[in-house]
C-alpha cells in the first residue's frame, strides 16, 4: 500500500501561539495598577499573557496614543486585550475606555461606592492619587530596594545587620523576586542568599549566615519544578539534572530541619502570595503605607 510521506514544504507548521495582550495603565507611576492586575492574572496560571505598562497617562494626547497601542495589540492578535487602569480623570478613563479591549478600571467602581456611601464626590484631578505620597514612605520604598539589590544573591554579606529578613534556598527557588518584591510593596529590607553544592555538604549554616540565623526564611520548591526551571537556564547540564536536584533538595531540608530555620514551598504561589505568607509566618510588619 502506498502512504504519502509530506515534504518538507508540505509538512504541516504547527500555529504559534497567541498571547493576549494585558495592558497597566496609569496616570503614577503604574505600579498599583501592575500589582493589583498581576495579582489578578496570577489565578489565571496556564495563560501566557503578554504584559505592557503605560505610566503618566495624564493628558488626553497621551490617553489616545494608549489606545493606538491597545488597538495595534488588538488587530495583531484578534484577541481583545485586557486593561487594567488606575486613572482618576474621568475625561481620561473615558478616552481610555474607548479602546477595543477589556476594560477593568480598578479605580472607577471603588471610588463610586466610597462616594455613594459618605456622600461625598472625588477631586476629579488626574495624579491625585500619586500627589500625596508620603516622602518617608517613598524614601522607605527606594532604600529598601536598592538594599535588596545591593545584598542580592550572596554577593555581600557585610550588610546583614541592616536586614530584616534574610532569604535563603536553592538556586532558582525565587528568592530574588521575593526580595524585591518585599522592598517595593513593603519597605522590607530583604537579602537573599543561595545555598550552593560546597554549603550543602553539612547540616551547618555558613559562617556568613551563622551570627543571623534569627533573621533566616527559606524558601523550598518541588523537585521536578527546580529541574524544569534549571533545564531552561541550562538544558542538560548537571546542575538542571534529576539527581543533582534531589541531592540539593535533601540536603537542605536537613539544614533547614536541623538549624529550624521556618520556610515555606513556594511551587505553586505567585510572588505576591509569597510575600504575604512570609510576613504572616515572620511576623514582619510593613514599614510603607
């Protein structure tokens, strides 16, 4: 019996995917409306969306050129995009809400409700909401970051006195994002530290870590997670391999169990999840607004 085989060019492709399109939009800085919106989309794990974030929409010109951009994100894809706006301005949300998409105005409906039941109106400026940001709160916000970034990784380990909490794990178990997200939602000022394979070899904590054992939180994460995340950053390498992932994951579980170090597996939480339980365990209480 004859079976054709396809050529090459006959061959069918398989479709790329289509991400749908979430926009942040603001007239601040945006981080509200990126943080709020994440958390939403964040329940939605098996979707790849593909994110953009507009700041300063403070102006109507600037308001139309978001549009222009949503509506390009529209036409490439057929897909209405989702926005999620903290825009204060009704005349700007409305230009805003204009555009072909899903508009979730995170701002909008609150304020509505706070209005109806104090019966009082809203000022209607735009960036009132970013107005009267409190300067210690911002300053908190900025050196709590640049902490963070600066005590990164284990890459200073002089600075731990000044922290208030000290990530440790695996490589790869998400402590960076943590850090930093604690930093910027909190004023939390978060090092981090990875156990590597040399401080694995005995249930001790090293020397650098030994005075702050109080201040240490470890983050865990399920085997087969750690090997696919590896695998990404360094396909067939002993490091993303099975075994290698076990051994390291038994390793610090006995350090973990032995220096009663608290910790958490953080396989299936969003980064903001993770922040929040780390505080409800710690006891860290915030020192922004």
């Amino acid at each position: 019996m004859y079976v054709h085989t396809p050529t090459p060019s006959q061959t069918p492709k398989t479709a790329p995917t289509i991400k749908r399109s979430a926009f942040f939009v603001s007239d601040g800085t945006a981080i509200t409306a990126e943080t709020l919106g994440r958390s939403l989309l964040s329940q939605f794990g098996d979707v790849d969306f593909d994110i953009k974030i507009i700041p300063y929409v403070d102006t109507p010109e600037l308001a139309h050129d978001a549009v222009a951009r949503i509506e390009q994100a529209y036409q490439l894809s057929g897909l209405k995009p989702l926005v999620f706006d903290t825009i204060v301005s009704d005349e700007i949300r409305t230009i805003i809400n204009g555009a072909t998409a899903c508009n979730l105005d995170i701002y909008e409906g609150l304020i509505s409700r706070i209005a109806d039941e104090i019966g009082h109106e809203p000022n209607p400026h735009a960036g009132m909401a970013h107005g009267d940001v409190d300067s210690e709160d911002y300053k908190s916000r900025i050196d709590a970051v640049h902490f963070a970034l600066d005590n990164d990784d284990g890459a200073r380990t002089t600075h731990y006195d000044g922290a208030d909490i000290i990530l440790i794990g695996l490589s790869r178990s998400g402590k960076t994002p943590t850090s930093i997200y604690l930093a910027l939602q909190f004023g939390i000022r978060a090092a981090n530290y990875p156990l590597t394979e040399e401080d694995l070899d005995s249930s001790n904590l090293p020397k650098s870590l030994q005075p702050y054992r109080h201040k240490l939180f470890g983050l865990t994460i399920d085997t087969e997670r750690l090997v696919r995340i590896r695998q990404e950053r360094k396909a067939g390498s002993r490091y993303a391999s099975l075994a290698q992932c076990q051994e390291e994951q038994r390793a610090i579980q006995a350090i973990y169990t032995a220096q009663k170090i608290p910790n958490l597996n953080v396989s299936e939480m969003s980064v903001e999840e993770i922040a929040t339980r780390i505080l409800q365990i710690t006891g860290l209480k915030r020192r922004i607004g």
